[in-house]
C-alpha cells in the first residue's frame, strides 16, 4: 500500500448511514469513502476498528482513501439468514462475550461467540457478569472452561467491583476490546466500570425475564484514558455460523483431535466400527451433548456457507449481463 503525504492515519470510530466518524488525534472527524470504493466488495469497507489513510479537509467532510491491513475480523451472517455476510468490528485484540449470570446464560451461545472470535484472529474471553446475584459461581466458570482450552472465563460483579481486577491486563494502552453479548448482560455496566468514569448509558432490566433494552444501538469505538479501546456492539441474542469453519474447529479441538483416531476418514461416527469420537462418548471422556453442538454448529456453517457462495455467484451473474 503507496501513501502519499497528505494522507492522514485515523480509526474508524462509528460507522453512519452516508459516511463514517473517524478518531484521529483525539477528535472525531467526519469522513466519507472516495469513489472507488463503490465497487469493492462489503468485506473490503470501513468497519468500526479499521485503520484509515485520509485526505483531512479540516473545512467539511474528509475523505477516506484507502484501509489499512487487518489483524483480525470478526463477522457473522445477517439475521435474516440470506448467506450476506454481516461484518462488524475490525482489530480487536479480545472479545468480550459478555453473559450474565441469570436467564441471559447460555452455554451454547457463548461457544457460538467463541467459534466467531476464533475464526476472526481475537481472544475469547467470557465474561459472567452478576456474579453477586449467583449462588454457584464456580459451576459456572468450570461448565464454560470446558467450550474451547483457547476461552478464557471470569465472573465478576461491577456493581459491587468483584473480579475487576482480573479485567485490567486486557485493558493496556493500545490493546481493544471488543463487548458482545445480550441486551440487559451488563456490557455498558462493565465498560463503565473498567473507564472510571461514567460513559456508556445503562438501561433497566425487565425483572419478568431479566432481559434489557437495548442500550447501544450501533457499534462505536471509545477510547479510555489510559489510552486502550473498548468497541461496544448493541446486544445480540443470537450469532449464527457462516465462514467459520476454522473457529469451529478451534473451539473444538478435542474433537477434531478424536475424529482423526477414526479408522476411517470419512466416517460420520454413526454405525461404523473403529470410531473413536463414539467410544469416547460411550467412556465418558467426551459429553454427547458437546459432540451434538458441534456437529450442529458445523452443519449450520456449512448450508450458511453454501447459500452465500449461491448469493455471490448470483451476483456475479448479473453484473456480467449489465
């Protein structure tokens, strides 16, 4: 990549609907895409987190020209499951899977956000938020260590600043940390907490079935005053799988290694004899209900995967006849 010396470096700290805020020496500046980047492929746009090289204008509205190579992405499919692929933040260094420990729990959601951050190149971390309102804690953080050997897990209470001190190495000058979770988890709640100072709104909690409203309502990066990055993202109930296949098997590695002891290759660890993936089952060292997550989260990955190379050849296709 060739820069010029009216190019300005800056981050990408909000993305709008016709242009995009951009943090650059302390300040936001407003940014919109030069031409160009009109037949890029979304993947190839601004996200919240990129680097940017701009033409300042300090008048009116600069102008983004190019961004800068990635460290990591994170992406998923949009809800309305039609294989576009959604993407969301760009080089965080760790993603906060934000969980409170309440109705909002889910094991197999934070192994989704897990498959998603390890196929995107950040640390999983899942965060149990509420940890003051739990009687059982440990069973918590022991049932989410077993996702992947790659989470890493901590239960904290910011209310009551239990377990914050655990929080503080991810939060080092120049590292970003990127909150995903449900409405109502706590990430706004955290953020507050690990800033000092109060710069997220809370909203309240629905005590019918403790799910929140929806505070965040876009994806915006904030710097802190030690100089880390926190990107927030509005609450998620849901992730599904699409493009993840690597962070899939990442997350279960001790399958992948257990399905390699078959004798046959392409065995399907039903009815063929030598499987090493069903006699672990059957001797405990591996949960069924592991092994079924797994081959549920592979299956959905791969009709997602194959609905969006559908889409993208249908694309292709009609831009040819234009």
């Amino acid at each position: 990549m060739i820069f010029n010396d009216r190019e300005k470096l800056g981050r990408i700290s909000e993305v709008r609907k016709n242009s995009f805020a951009v943090y650059f020496e302390e300040q936001e500046i407003i940014a919109r895409l030069k031409g160009s980047f009109y037949e890029e492929t979304a993947d190839k746009l601004p996200v919240v987190g990129d680097y940017v090289r701009f033409i300042h204008n300090p008048m009116g509205d600069s102008v983004i020209q190019s961004v800068c190579p990635r460290k990591s992405l994170l992406q998923r499919p949009d809800q309305a499951k039609t294989g576009v692929m959604q993407y969301m933040v760009a080089n965080a260094d760790y993603c906060f899977i934000v969980t409170a420990l309440n109705d909002d729990y889910n094991y197999n959601r934070i192994a989704r956000y897990a498959s998603v951050a390890l196929q995107g190149g950040t640390v999983p971390v899942a965060v149990l938020t509420k940890a003051d309102l739990c009687n059982n804690v440990g069973r918590y953080i022991t049932e989410v260590e077993t996702i992947s050997e790659k989470i890493r897990v901590h239960a904290v209470s910011a209310l009551l600043g239990i377990g914050l001190e655990e929080l503080e190495e991810y939060f080092a000058p120049g590292k970003t940390v990127c909150l995903m979770g449900s409405s109502g988890a706590g990430k706004s709640t955290l953020i507050n907490a690990m800033a000092g100072e109060e710069i997220m709104s809370i909203g309240a909690i629905r005590e019918s079935d403790s799910k929140g409203r929806h505070t965040t309502t876009h994806r915006q990066l904030i710097r802190l005053r030690n100089g880390a990055f926190v990107i927030d993202t509005p609450g998620m109930r849901e992730i599904g799988m699409a493009g993840a296949k690597e962070g899939i098997e990442d997350t279960f590695e001790d399958i992948i290694e257990l399905e390699s002891r078959c004798r046959f290759r392409n065995c399907r660890h039903e009815t063929e004899p030598g499987c090493a993936v069903k006699a672990a089952i059957a001797s405990g060292e591996l949960s069924r209900k592991r092994f079924m997550l797994y081959r549920s989260l592979g299956q959905e990955n791969t009709n997602n995967y194959a609905r969006k190379k559908e889409i993208s050849k249908s694309v292709k296709m009609y831009k040819k006849r234009k």
